[in-house]
C-alpha cells in the first residue's frame, strides 16, 4: 500500500497537499472523493496536488491515486474544511478595556482566531462548538466617545467575509467637568446635567441619597452627548447626594446635587 499520510490532513479549495509514501513515481492522477485531478509534482515517495474546486463544502473524503499500470492504491481520509461565516455577535458594544464577545456563526469548530479589527488576533481552541465562540476581546480607547470595529473569523478553511458583524468601543462617560441646573433642591427636582463628556448610549441614571441609598434606573431625556435632563428621586434623603451615569463604556464619577 503506497499511500502512507496526506499533509496536512485537512484544508480547503485551492490548499496544496502532500501524498506521502512509496512506489508513487507512477502517478498520473490523484483520486479526491469523486473527482480525478491531476497532480502538481510526482516523485517515487510523494505526489502533491490542489484540492479542486468541485471539493465538498466540508466532510471528509478519501484521497488516493492512480498509477500507469492501472492500479489503484490505498485510501487515506482527507477532511475539507469549510470558510467559516460571522452572522451575529452576543453584544453589541464593549467597554475600551475590552470584555467577553460572544461571535455566532458557523465553521467554528476546527479552531481558529477571532479578529475584531485590526486589534490582536484572539485565539480559541477546536473541539468546541461550530455556530458559536466566545472569547476575550481586546482592549482598545476609541479617538473619541466610540467607535466601531469589524469582527471576523479565521480558521484553517480560510477567514470569513467581513460584513455587518460589528462591536463597538465606548469610553466611559465622565462628568468630572459637568454642571448641574440647578445644583440645589426638594426631592423630586428635575435638573439638567451639562457639560459632561460620552454621555451616548447611556444605559442608566443613578442618584445616591445622603444615606447612601442608591436609585437606579431614573427617567432621563437627552439633549445630545454632553447633557441630560433628569430628575432627584422623590423619596431621596435630604443632604448632598450625587448622580452618576453609566454606558456601555461603564460608569462616571459623580455630579453633586444638594437635596433640601
């Protein structure tokens, strides 16, 4: 039996192959599944060949070869490897310092690398599942409030076509340089924070009473990414509590307002 290994044991359309063993000087074409192709080189102990585009999308197939005399040699498995494909990722932003990135598709399975543009690839094993991976996104600090970012997947059946597959990058909201107006008040005063950076995308108004009791989830309009009008929580405690704002970028410092 000539045939003793292919290498590498797997790839795609247009991958070169080694066929590895002895008595193959012969050769005069190469069995790939169903297709005959002709080989690139042939010498006594190895015959090298591309895989043809009349490949399967993915599977395995048996691999052998053809010699003068007629004969056909041994078979040995091949698996083709199908590009993998991005359709959807479990979030649609990440803060600057990075975080979980859950990426759905499919062809996952063989292992590969997540790419969320041109930031450090992301490596993540084989043997996992084939429609969705999640790994460890970078860090990145947008030039500004956000930005956005391409996400695709390389493995060894090639990378996928980049699309609509995107994450965002947020900044964390500051309202270090912020103005409240008023600053003073009875509970329940509506006040409008302004002056403050990132305010885009916000996800959540908190006011921290005096005795530290904290209101999440206040109703908010927002003028535009540097103010908000919001509202003191009618049951906060009189004394000097303080707002804060959180993004997917994550969270501000506070913004002072006296409750009287």
């Amino acid at each position: 039996m000539p045939i003793t290994s292919v290498t590498p044991n797997q790839g795609k359309v247009g991958d070169t192959i080694s066929i590895n063993g002895t008595s193959l000087g012969t050769t005069v074409s190469v069995n790939f599944g169903s297709s005959v192709v002709a080989p690139a080189s042939v010498s006594n102990t190895l015959v090298t060949f591309v895989v043809p585009t009349t490949a399967p999308c993915s599977g395995q197939v048996s691999v052998s070869v053809n010699l003068s005399n007629g004969t056909r040699s041994n078979s040995v498995p091949f698996f083709v490897i199908v590009a993998p494909t991005t359709t959807g990722l479990g979030q649609t932003c990440l803060p600057a310092g990075g975080g979980p990135l859950t990426v759905f598709g499919t062809g996952f399975a063989a292992g590969g690398t997540v790419h969320v543009g041109a930031l450090t690839p992301v490596a993540f094993a084989a043997g996992g599942s084939n429609t969705q991976v999640t790994v460890t996104a970078p860090a990145h600090t947008p030039a500004g409030c956000f930005d956005t970012q391409q996400v695709t997947v390389t493995t060894v059946g090639g990378t996928g076509t980049a699309g609509t597959t995107q994450v965002d990058y947020y900044n964390a909201p500051s309202l270090a340089t912020a103005t409240l107006t008023p600053a003073t008040g009875p509970a329940g005063t509506e006040t409008t924070i302004s002056g403050a950076t990132c305010l885009i995308g916000i996800t959540d108004v908190t006011f921290t009473d005096s005795a530290a009791t904290a209101f999440t989830g206040l109703p908010f309009t927002p003028v535009d990414a540097t103010s908000i009008v919001t509202a003191v929580p009618a049951a906060a405690a009189a004394g000097a509590g303080a707002f804060t704002i959180t993004t997917c970028g994550g969270t501000s410092g506070p913004a002072t307002f006296t409750v009287t």
